[in-house]
C-alpha cells in the first residue's frame, strides 16, 4: 500500500467540508483513501482500479493538496497530459530561513502578481507553500512555467522573466491548437 505524507494543517482540505473532496476522488477514480489526520498520512486502496495510472495520478492530486493547491485546481490532474511538479527552494538557498523568505516573496511577487503573471501567461497553477513552489499543469506548460520559477529563483529580475514568459506565449498558443513543434 503506497503512503503519501501530507502537513496536518492540509488534512482538512483533502478531505472536504463534510468530506466531499475525498468523496469525489473515490468515486472519480474507484480507489479507496485512507486518511490518518493525526500522523498526516494517507494511502490508498487500488485493489478495484483497472487503470495503472489512476493510482499514480491519485497521489499526485494528494501531493499537490499538501503542498498548498485548492483541490478544485489538483483535480486538473485526473486529465490526461497534466502534471505535478515540486521545486524545493532550499535547492536554490540552503537551509536559511531569511533567504526562504525573500525567494517565496520573489515568485509569489506583490500582492500575488508575479505568480499570477506567470499563471495567466503560460496557463498552470502555481502554490508556494513552505520550502517549495508547485507547479500544475500539461507537457507545454510544464517546461515554460518550471524555468520561470527556476530563473526567479536563481536571481533574475522580474522584468527579464515576464520577457521570457511573453516571447513563450505564442509557442503555448501553437502547442495548444495541436501542432507539433
């Protein structure tokens, strides 16, 4: 039985308001979530699951629940070609709190707007939560939202990144109406 660790202060959004998250992904998926709110682990039933993937997909949306997603904006990984990606800013800044604070405010930006920025113009979902930066979303997305994130935390201005985002866009507009670059 594969476990996933979730912080318990997100226990409550995994399971919903009378538990009606869970409940959707149970009966989404066909796969039973076992849910110990006091050791914040969770593992899952898929001895009735007829898709090998559903089960990997399934801890996804549970990762990315923990790590800050609303579970409306997890759920867009029980699609086909969507994904889950966790950056560990501790990779870029050590273990020092006072830099983790600067490098969270950098991709968050004021008042959101940096990581709003980056949500409107590539089309992913981004949560900072704690040490890492979560990123959601399909295969030509992924890379142009990961490297955003990646060049804001390696120190690039802001001004350099948004550049960066608006010179991808129309490539994400190709990709989107099905064209193979």
């Amino acid at each position: 039985m594969k476990i996933v660790k979730v912080p318990k202060e997100r226990v409550g959004a995994l399971i919903g308001q009378g538990g009606e998250t869970k409940k959707f992904l149970e009966q989404r998926t066909g796969i039973r979530i076992i849910i110990d709110a006091e050791e914040g682990e969770v593992s899952f039933d898929e001895t009735k699951t007829e898709d090998p993937l559903l089960p990997l997909k399934i801890m996804d949306i549970v990762k990315a629940i923990g790590r800050g997603f609303a579970p409306h904006k997890a759920f867009r990984l029980l699609d086909d070609d969507e994904y889950l990606e966790i950056m560990n800013i501790d990779d870029y800044v050590g273990k020092g709190t006072n830099q983790l604070v600067r490098m969270r405010a950098r991709v968050i930006g004021a008042n959101g707007k940096t990581r709003r920025i980056i949500e409107d113009l590539v089309g992913v979902h981004i949560s900072v939560y704690g040490d890492t930066v979560g990123i959601i979303g399909n295969s030509a997305q992924m890379p142009v939202a990961r490297t955003a994130v990646d060049m804001l935390l390696s120190g690039s201005e802001h001004a350099t990144v948004y550049k960066f985002l608006e010179r991808k866009r129309a490539v994400l507009h190709i990709a989107e109406m099905g064209f193979d670059l």
